[in-house]
C-alpha cells in the first residue's frame, strides 16, 4: 500500500469529514441536507488541507533532502536516482535506512584510516629505529678514527670491518624495504616456470650448512622417496622464500634440533612445509609475525640478525603466487609455515612431458 500525499489526505480527509458529520447529527434540528452538506465541504475542504501539509511541507522537504543526499555521494546509497521517493511504500523509513547505510559505510572507512594512521605512525617509528642503529654504529666508528685513533693499525682496521658491516646491515634494509614496496605497489611481476623445488631446497641447505653447524641443527626433507618436486613458481622469488623461512627454522629452533621441510603432493598441488621443533611462538603473536618489523622476542632478534622484514616478504610472494601462507605454533613443541603451490604443468602437459630444453633451464 502506498502512502502517497493523495492517499493520506483522502483518509485523514474521510475521518474528519466522519467525525464532523456524526457531532452535528447529535445537534437538534440539524437536517439531512445540512449533514451532506457538511460532510461534503468538510471532505473537499480537509483534502485540500492535509494534501498541501503532507505534500509542500513534508513530502517535497524529504524528497530534496534524498536528492541532496544523492548528489554528494550516489555510490553510497542502494537507489537509483531515478527512483522517486514520494512511490515508496513508506518514505521516512526509506530515507532512513539510506541515511543508516551511509553513515555505517562512513564509520567504517573512518575506523580504517584511523587503524591505517596507527599502522603508519608505527611503521615510521620502526624505519627510524633501525635506520638509526646501524648509521650511529657506523658514524661513532669513523668519528673515533678521524678524532685520532686512525695512527693504531689495528684499532684503524677493526674500527673499519665494523663500520663497514653495520653499512652492510643499512644496504641489506634499503633492499628489502624497496623490494617489499615493490611487492605491495605489484611493480615486481612473477615470473613462473617449472621449479624443482626439492633440488632448490637441497641447495640452500647447502647455503646454510655453517649456520646449522654451529647450532648443531639437523637439516632435512620428506619424505625421502621423493626424488623431485616440480611446481610452477618465480624461482628467484620462491628461492626467496624458502631461505628465508629454512634460515629462522635454524635461528630460532632449539640447538641441537631439527628443521625438516616436507612436501606433500596432491593432484593438482605440492605443500610444502617448513617445520622446526624449538620453543614455538605464543598464540598472542601469531597473527602479526608477518607484519614489517615486527619481533617476537626484540633482544634475541637483534642478537641474531635480520632486518624483521623477512616475513613480510614471504607473505607477499606468496600472495603474488595465488595463494596463503599459513602458520601454526605450539609452545616447546616448535613451529611449522606451509603454503601450497601448483604442479608444474603447461596446459594438460605435466612436467615430465616438457621439452628437455625448457626443463634444464628450470635448473640451472
């Protein structure tokens, strides 16, 4: 039913021109014409009135107010512009509900800038405190030669390996934070190509063989019957990855223990899983390890190395490939990262089935 202008009047009008007519007939005297009459004019007369109410005062103010509402934002709104007001059902309740959807969809973009504010103010924070630490290093080196200790060789050559290797960590920052702006502005394409991912993995084990040693850390992959892995995958981005994820397995596991990464082959898809048996991560901060910067443990962090935004970067690789990287930590029971990637094929033709050529070029 619709509650139009006209509508309204003639109702009102009805009521008025009823309760009108019923006092008179209790008057003496008062005669049938005299009732019509009354009836008549008192109709006539209320429609009018109500009508020019409910129409110039109301109906055309709210139906100014939606277009008004319309031109300052008309993607924010769920009615055409078109549509008029004054043919809904119930026009005050509609304008309403518009009103209560832009204001909900404006309280959400305000929440989201101010958590974007916050993000920022903490990122700058973090840029500034690790840009800080290795240029003062590096500055009080240089300053102490050039106040007088560059006459002692060996203070002179000390002083210089240390300047040089907090430079080093400077020059190691700057890359990766150009590289994971890069990641996020999607500057840096994937470039995917069948890759033996058990063969890349050996091979970093390799990479990392001192590291492992002096922490006394088993490196291994499963299962064993597995000669090679294919997924289709950026090599150099996916070499990042695993490094990055082998490298703090070895850093942040217990001395003494191991770092196994496991693959296991589905139909159309390898998950791949890099687990280590050290004291895990606490629940609180598993869901912000992949944010830049971000440390679990500050001091131990620093000890070990590391620009904190490794994990970040393996987030947005693997994103880059399509897919998640999942993460899952239990107290002294240690922490396992998996993400799944898909089996190297080129249309319906498996890996096995591609030219030589296009293979040894995948492993070199």
């Amino acid at each position: 039913m619709s509650l139009s202008p006209r509508f309204i009047a003639i109702i009102l009008a009805f009521l008025i021109s009823l309760l009108t007519t019923t006092f008179l007939a209790f008057v003496d005297g008062a005669t049938r014409s005299m009732l019509f009459v009354t009836s008549i004019s008192s109709f006539i007369t209320s429609f009018f009135l109500v009508l020019y109410t409910v129409d110039i005062l109301v109906f055309r103010e709210v139906n100014k107010m939606y277009r008004t509402i319309h031109k300052l934002k008309m993607k924010d709104f769920n009615m055409t512009p078109r549509k008029k007001l004054i043919h809904e059902s119930n026009p005050m309740k509609t304008i309403n509900d518009e009103i209560f959807v832009y204001v909900t969809k404006k309280q959400k973009e305000i929440d989201e800038l101010k958590k974007l504010e916050l993000f920022r103010r903490e990122f700058l924070a973090d840029v500034s405190h690790e840009f800080k630490t290795p240029i003062f290093a590096a500055q009080g080196f240089i300053h102490t030669l050039l106040d007088g200790a560059m006459d002692d060789e060996n203070v002179r050559e000390r002083f210089l390996i240390k300047a040089a290797n907090n430079l080093d960590s400077l020059d190691v920052l700057v890359k990766d934070l150009l590289v994971l702006s890069q990641m996020e502005t999607g500057d840096i394409k994937m470039n995917l190509m069948p890759v033996d991912l058990r063969l890349l993995t050996l091979n970093i084990f390799e990479r990392l063989e001192n590291i492992a040693s002096d922490r006394d850390v088993t490196l291994k992959v499963k299962p064993d019957e597995l000669s090679e892995v294919f997924v289709l995958a950026d090599r150099d981005r996916i070499e990042q990855v695993m490094l990055n994820l082998i490298e703090n397995a070895i850093k942040y596991g217990n001395e003494g223990g191991k770092v196994i990464v496991h693959f296991n082959e589905g139909k159309k898809q390898i998950e791949v899983a890099v687990r280590d048996n050290g004291p895990g991560i606490p629940q609180e901060h598993l869901n912000r390890i992949f944010e830049r910067f971000y440390r679990v443990d500050k001091s131990r962090s620093k000890e070990r190395g590391g620009t904190g935004l490794g994990l970040a970067i393996v987030k947005h690789i693997i994103n880059a490939h399509d897919t998640k990287i999942a993460v899952m930590s239990k107290p002294d029971k240690g922490t396992t990262f998996s993400f799944k990637l898909d089996k190297a094929t080129t249309g319906n033709m498996t890996i096995a089935e591609l030219p030589e050529q296009t293979v040894q070029e995948s492993l070199d």
